[in-house]
C-alpha cells in the first residue's frame, strides 16, 4: 500500500470496514511511514474526541419527547384541525339558514297581516319595485 492508498483507508480503517488483510497492510505501513503514523495517530485522537463529545451529548429521551409535544401543540394553535374548520362551517350554514328563514317569516307575516289591498304596498311588490323600478321595466307597454 502506497500513503495515498493509506489516507484514503484510514477511516475506514479506524471504523473497523477494512478486511483483515488490508489492516495488516496499513498496520505494516504505518510501522514504517512516519508520514502516514503522523496521520492515523492525528485521526485516533479526532475520534477519541468525538466519542467524549458524543457521550456528554448524548440524546435525552424525555427531550425528544417534549419537542415533539411543543411542534404538536403550535401546530395545533397556528392551524386549526379540519374537526374545527367543520364545526366553524356547520354552525355558520346553521346561523345563515336561520337568518333567512327570519327573514321569510317576516315578509311573509308582513303580507298576512298588512291590511292594504293596495298590491304595491306588499313587501315584495316593494322590494321588486326597487330592483326593477316599473318606470323603467314596462315589459307590458
Ligand atoms: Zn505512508
């Protein structure tokens, strides 16, 4: 094995995917190289720092746990469930059907009870009146 072949082995080399074969070649090297001896005992040391950092941070399993539960809830606040969006659809179409139907109720009672015989003094007359005023829809003229 040449240096360059070496450098590019070492972290496999480190991490234990080199066959057995391969090893002893890059063990035997590194008894010569001091070149490449500089750099496996430069890599040794990054990975033995690594490891301590790995282990003071290693992932604590309630903080998992609440991230996940904070995400859920702003979730939650920021966009309401379709179970909401239905009830707020539901309970508006209610609120509309019973605005209209308050409205028939009256013009219709209005009608009942209005005494004139007069046709234009009906509620609907009226309201026809003041979409299509007869002064300018004579469809009978
Ligand atoms: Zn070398």
């Amino acid at each position: 094995m040449d240096c360059r072949t070496i450098n590019d082995k070492i972290s496999q080399y480190l991490d234990k995917e080199l066959d057995e074969t391969q090893t002893r070649q890059l063990e035997e090297h590194i008894t010569t190289c001091a070149h490449c001896k500089k750099t496996v005992d430069a890599w040794v040391k990054l990975y033995g720092v690594l490891e301590v950092e790995k282990s003071e941070y290693a992932a604590n399993p309630f903080l998992t746990q609440r991230i996940l539960h904070r995400i859920n809830a702003k979730r939650n606040a920021e966009y309401p469930s379709t179970l909401t969006i239905r009830r707020i659809v539901v309970s508006s179409l209610a609120a509309a059907g019973i605005f209209i139907g308050v409205i028939i109720g009256t013009l219709f009672n209005n009608s009942l009870l209005t005494s004139s015989n007069d046709e234009n003094d009906q509620p609907w007359a009226m309201v026809s009146e003041e979409y299509f005023p007869t002064e300018i829809f004579t469809p009978f003229e």
